[in-house]
C-alpha cells in the first residue's frame, strides 16, 4: 500500500510542464500593402500581442493581456518601446543585408525569432534567439558562449560584427536566461485561469471516400501539450499512420489529427483498431472505438455498379462500358456533389471550418 502511495506520489511529481514565451519580428522590403514591420508574441503557443510598423502600439489579444496593461503602465510602456526599437533595429539590418548581398531589388524578409522555455518543475530555462533570411536560417546566438553561429557564408561578415558587440552580447545573455523566465511567470501569473485551464476535445473520425484513410480528429483542446495516437489490440500503431501537427483554432483551442491507412485491413479487424487522445495534466484519455457506423463523411455513395454473374463476352464489354460511365458520373459527383463542409477532411487549412464542419 505504502508503495502504492508512492508510486502515485511520483507519477504526479514527474511530470513537469515547460512553458514558453516566443517573439517574432518579421521585417519585409518591397512588399506592396503590407505592413513593413510585424511583431507577435506567444506564451505557451497563445497569441498574447500583436504590433505593427503602421498602428505602432501593442494590441493586446487575450483579455488577461488588456488587463495587464491596464494594470500595469509601465509594462505596456516596456511593449511599445520594444515595437519601435526593433523596428528600427531589424530595418536598418535589412538594408545592410541587401547591400552585403547585392540584392537591393526585388522583395525581402528578415525574421527573427526569440524568447525562452521554462520548466516549472526543475527551474530549468533555455533561451532562444535566432534570424531568418528570405525564408532560410541566417544566424543564431549561442548562449553558451555569447557569440553568433552562422551557418551560410553570407552570414559570416555579420557574425563578426555581432560578436564584437560585447554589450549587446551581454544583454542578449541576461534577457534570455532572466528576463524572459521573469516575463513568462508574469503572464503565467496574470493569466492562470486561461493559461492554466484544461479543456478536453471533441473527437470524430472523418473519411473523405470509402478508400480514403479514416482520420481520427480532436478539436477544441488545450494547452497545445498532447498526444494522439492509433492502437490496434492495445498497442501503439506505428506502420500506415500518419500525425498532423498540432495547430491553433481561432478560439485559442488547439487541433490535431491522425490518419490510419486502412486499405488492407479486413472488415471483421475493425473493431480492433481505436483511436487515444491524450491530454497532458489530464487524468482521462479519450478513447475513439474505430466503427463504420460513426465515422462522418461527406460522401455520397455513387449508384451501385451492375451486380451478379457475369456470361458472355458482351455482357462483359458492356459493363466495361458501365464501368466507364460510372467512373465518370463518380468522378462529376466528386467534383460538384461535395457540400462545403468537405474541408473536414483532414487536409483542410482552416481550423475553424473543420471545426464547425464536424460539429454539423
Ligand atoms: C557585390 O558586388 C560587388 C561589386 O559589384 C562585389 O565586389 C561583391 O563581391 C558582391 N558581393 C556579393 C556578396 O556578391
Ligand atoms: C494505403 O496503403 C496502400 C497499401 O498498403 C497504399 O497502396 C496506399 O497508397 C495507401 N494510401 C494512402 C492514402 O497512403
């Protein structure tokens, strides 16, 4: 029993969370109707602010977030001050990447990207500060040994400059180690009760066509710290599925799907197979049985194909022919015959129509 209690004791205390906090600077040159200069920031994979080169002032997204400034002048003083600096900072580097590089035409992006991890069990921090040229890695900082790496040779010239930027250096050391866990137990703090909360998905299974994988899809969950997976007989399926990313709906909840191949399963293993949703900090899993009966799709079974024996060397031309013409009425009804709610099959980019698509 003693041991019992123990091992209870220990599952709860090992399992430490790691919360974040991202910023990410996005300085573009040629881009028509489009603002110059973006910045968000992001604690645990939350958008919490939003500024831009052309309103200039932090726009808090989370109501937490408004309340914090309100509460707090002289950190919303601190968020409209690093809007601007950046952005003068991040546009003059543009300007001197394009001379460097010859590329004083055409359209530009310089990303940035930086901030830290913090685990609330350990303490440990990891800090993060790395650049992005048209689309591909620049330039990092080594909290190791307070120097940049560049991985190109077009960021050497640039690495050289920085690193004799000691002060720089220096605050960039102190800002991703302290400031930064400072920041993140701060919005922690301000806001627990959304940050904080647990909020289990709806799950369905979705099929596009009868040939088509089955999708298990969890929507609505949160924080974004979760697991899914396919089990067959009660273990982990590895071969013939594949895992979405985890993404954002419009709500602050998270979505995720995991598609298994089921072509060469026969009907009778069906019921085999099940579908587990993990919440991290959450004591239940949802567990999904894998039934034809409750998957939802959009598809319209196409008019049965001619059945029974088939004599003769006509009549076998003839449903060729059959076959034919039904292969293109299926093919027309795919393509008109699908209601808009088609985007609940997995592939579908807009989190909160599939959302709403599965809700239907
Ligand atoms: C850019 O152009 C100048 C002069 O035309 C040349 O000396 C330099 O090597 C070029 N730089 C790169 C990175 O191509
Ligand atoms: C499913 O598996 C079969 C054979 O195992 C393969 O031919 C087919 O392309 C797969 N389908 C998908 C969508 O991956």
């Amino acid at each position: 029993m003693k041991d019992f209690m123990l091992l209870l004791l220990f599952c709860h205390v090992a399992s430490p969370v790691k919360h974040s906090l991202k910023f990410f600077f996005t300085t573009s040159s040629g881009v028509k109707n489009f603002p110059d200069f973006v910045a968000v920031g992001l604690v645990d994979e939350v958008l919490m602010g939003y500024c831009d080169s052309i309103s200039k002032i932090p726009e808090a997204k989370q109501d937490w977030a408004k309340k914090l400034g309100d509460d707090d002048p002289q950190h919303l003083e601190w968020c409209t001050q690093q809007c601007l600096l950046n952005q003068y900072e991040y546009k003059a580097d543009i300007d001197i990447l394009k001379q460097q590089l010859n590329q004083t035409e055409g359209v530009h992006i310089f990303q940035k990207m930086d901030g830290c991890e913090w685990d609330d069990e350990t303490g440990e921090v990891n800090g993060f500060a790395q650049f992005g040229y048209d689309g591909e890695d620049f330039i990092a900082f080594d909290l190791k040994t307070l120097t940049w790496i560049a991985p190109k040779p077009q960021a050497v010239i640039t690495k050289h400059k920085w690193d004799r930027d000691r002060a720089n250096n220096e605050w960039y050391n102190y800002y991703l180690t302290q400031h930064c866990t400072e920041l993140v137990k701060k919005y922690l703090d301000y806001g627990k009760s959304s940050l904080l909360r647990t909020e289990l998905p709806s799950v369905f299974l979705l099929q596009k066509t009868p040939y088509s994988p089955v999708s298990c899809h969890a929507t609505g969950f949160y924080p974004h710290r979760a697991e899914m997976f396919w089990r067959k007989d009660g273990e982990e399926l590895h071969e013939d599925v594949e895992h979405g990313e985890i993404l954002p709906n419009h709500d602050g909840s998270f979505q995720m799907s995991v598609d298994l191949n089921l072509s060469s399963v026969t009907p009778e293993d069906w019921r085999r197979y099940e579908c587990v949703f993990h919440l991290s900090g959450a004591k239940n899993d949802i567990v999904t049985k894998l039934d034809k009966a409750v998957i939802r799709t959009n598809w319209v079974s196409p008019s049965e194909f001619p059945a029974g024996p088939v004599i003769g060397g006509v009549v076998g031309l003839l449903l060729l022919l059959a076959v034919c013409i039904t292969g293109v009425f299926i093919w027309r009804r795919r393509d008109n015959g699908f209601r808009p709610a088609n985007s609940s099959d997995s592939s579908s980019s807009d989190p909160s129509s599939v959302k709403d698509a599965a809700l239907n």
